[in-house]
C-alpha cells in the first residue's frame, strides 16, 4: 500500500463511511443496540446525508450521522476525539434536541419516538469502570425500573477495548482503533471489510484528504481557541461565579465573533440567554 490510510476517528472520513452506506450503519448499530433477533433493524433513512461547504469550512460543526430507523427510533452517532469541556452536558443537551425536534407543530406527545445516541470516543470518560461499552436510561433508583426507553445513550470508549475480540462489536471497536487490513480480513465480517475497503477508496482520493486534513486543522484550531480562551482573561469570572461578569465574558466573546456553543461551554451561560445577548 502506497498510501497512508486516513483516521477513520476523523469526523469527515467517519461520516463519509457510515453516512453513505447503509448496510455498513445497519451492522454496527445491531452491534450496539443489540436487540433479539426478531428486532434487529433491517433498513433505516438517513436525515442528514450532505456534508456541504459551510460545514467543511466551520470547525464548530458536527459531522454526525443522523438516521431513522425502520422501528422509528431515532439515532444519532457521532465520533468524538479529545474531552472537551462539559462533554457529558453537551451529550444531553443534543439528546434533548434530537428528541425535541420530532415534535413539529400540531403534534401531540404520543407520536415522540425513542431518540438513541451513540458516542464513540477517542479518550477514556468513565473513570470508574473499565469495560468500553456504557448504556444509559433513566430508571427508579429504588426499583431499578427503567424509567422510558425513549432516552438512551451509549459511550464506546475506543482505548477501553480488549486485545482479542469476541463479538461484532469488539470487531468494530478494533476497526475504529486502527486495525489492519490483515486484521480485518481476518474478521469474516463482510460490512467491516467493506468499511475498511472503503476506508481505503477515501484515502487515495486526493480532494477528501484535502478535506480531511483541513477538518484536521480545525479541530487543533478549536481546542486552541478553547485553552486560549479559559486562559486568557476569563478566570476572574469563573472564580467569582458571578451572572453579570459571565455576562462580560460574553459579550467579549461575541464581539471576537466566537459561537454561542462555544461560549456557553466557556462561561456556563445558558445558551437561551446567550440568543437573547447577542440579538441586543
């Protein structure tokens, strides 16, 4: 091979992978969700297939897979490098919307499906436990009855995962770690290998690595700025808690024309106010 393979954990060559092709999204989300066999997801619609030029220009932007499946579950996988500030508060938060947005005016309550994301992430994010995969529901703490299955999130944590595999989940855990050609054929698994061979396809086409190393420069310019800032002149305000040099921070932070996403990870400002602000 003449060619270095591109990181499949880079959020362009990751959605151009499971973004374009639904048989391979259909085999790693049974792998996830694991369902019996008479559930398994047999088809899905993707929601948002496109990846234009704004979105390959803007550093800020999610390149996520977003997909209706055939039970009407809505599901969104994104991939995740490096912990960003207050992670776990933007994994809810897009939970919420994801749930939120299906209820389009003149719906009622009822017809809201269960919303599913799935985060795999390049950095360990549970301290505490040591196996890759981690499912949450909301359920009775007294009971352990699950609350409703409409809210589900799940974390795969890439360096977790053991050195054999066992299943077809571990199969794609080493995939998104790296795993060889070698090691793929090896597999039997024809959706991985079709993956990888894709991956391959990419990796040659001279336009997507300029696209991918220009994501690869946005992501570094993004945790710059994001360092830069908590460092630079934003501390007094975090260490005094106080609303209304938040609310300075803020306004400073817009001027340099820095996103309400981000400011709201920086001063803890709820993004709602942080509208309200910027339309003074």
């Amino acid at each position: 091979m003449e060619f270095e393979l591109l990181d499949i954990k880079n959020d362009y060559v990751f959605k151009r992978i499971f973004g374009e092709k639904e048989d391979i999204l259909i085999h790693f989300l049974n792998s996830v969700l694991n369902y019996p066999e008479n559930e398994k997801i047999i088809s899905l619609t993707y929601l948002n297939t496109e990846i234009n030029k704004d979105q390959e220009d803007d550093k800020e932007t999610r390149l996520d897979v977003l997909a209706k499946l055939n039970n009407d579950c809505f599901v969104n996988i994104e991939i995740q490098v490096q912990n960003t500030y207050e992670y776990e508060k933007r994994c809810l938060y897009y939970w919420a919307k994801l749930y939120e947005q299906q209820l389009t005016s003149g719906k009622k309550y009822k017809t809201l499906k269960p919303a599913i994301c799935i985060h795999i992430l390049n950095f360990n994010f549970f301290k505490d436990k040591n196996y890759f995969m981690t499912k949450i529901k909301p359920l009775d703490t007294e009971t352990r009855k699950v609350f409703s299955h409409d809210f589900q999130l799940y974390f795969l944590e890439v360096p977790k995962i053991p050195d054999q595999y066992y299943n077809e989940l571990d199969k794609w855990m080493h995939f998104f770690k790296g795993a060889s050609k070698e090691t793929v054929m090896a597999m039997q698994t024809p959706e991985i290998e079709k993956a990888f061979n894709t991956l391959e396809y990419i990796s040659q086409d001279p336009i997507a690595r300029a696209k991918y190393e220009a994501r690869r420069k946005y992501e570094l310019d993004y945790n710059t700025d994001m360092d830069g800032a908590r460092e630079e002149g934003f501390t007094t305000g975090f260490q005094n808690g106080k609303h209304d040099q938040k609310i300075e921070i803020a306004k400073n932070l817009l001027a340099n024309h820095f996103s309400i996403e981000m400011i709201s990870k920086i001063t803890d400002l709820p993004i709602s106010e942080l509208e309200k602000l910027k339309n003074i």
